[in-house]
C-alpha cells in the first residue's frame, strides 16, 4: 500500500518548485517517482506528425515521492501519512498532524 495516490493534493518541499501545491496526476511505484500536476514543467520541442503540429510543448516531469508530502486539508501545511487499522479491520492511511483518515470509502 503506498503512501501517496493518484488524486492526493501534495506539496512540494525541495527544488525549484518548492511551495507549490498540486494534484498528484500518475504514480509510478517501481521508480518510486510521481507526476503533480504544474510541478516540474519541462518543455520538449516537437516534430510535426500527421495529426499533431511542430512547437514547443509544456509537460509536468516525474519527482521524487520524497520531495513531496500530503497537504493536510484543516491548515493547508505539509503532513507526514502513517497506516493504521480501523474497528472492522480495513488498513486505511492517516494524517500524522491532524489524525484525519484518508482512505474513506
């Protein structure tokens, strides 16, 4: 079970784009790296193709799941995610700061 997935709003702690809130877009677990959306734009300058025009495109580079943490959602600051079981015995991840549970379903 990871810490960080898809759909989790994240902050990034080091780096150029340091501060910057965004959505977490891919995960990709075998690299331990993630894509957040607006973090990390890298501009790749494109060929023309048959159904796409030449130019210059802005796309989010992967990070490093270390250089991010969850925003918690009660003061918008960074916050560490532990695991812990529930009464009924389902495995749901938690906010360290706040103690507010993640994984509601």
């Amino acid at each position: 079970m990871a810490k960080i997935k898809k759909g989790d709003n994240v902050i990034v702690l080091v780096g150029k784009d340091k501060g910057k809130t965004g959505t977490v877009l891919t995960v990709f677990p075998t690299e331990n790296k993630l894509v957040v959306q607006g973090v990390s734009i890298k501009k790749k300058h494109q060929k023309q193709t048959q159904n796409q025009e030449s130019g210059i495109i802005e796309k989010e580079g992967k990070i490093h799941v270390s250089n991010v943490a969850i925003v918690d959602p009660k003061d918008s600051k960074a916050s560490k995610v532990g695991f812990k079981f529930l009464k009924d015995g389902e495995k749901v991840r938690f906010l360290k700061k706040s103690g507010e549970v993640l994984d509601d379903k």
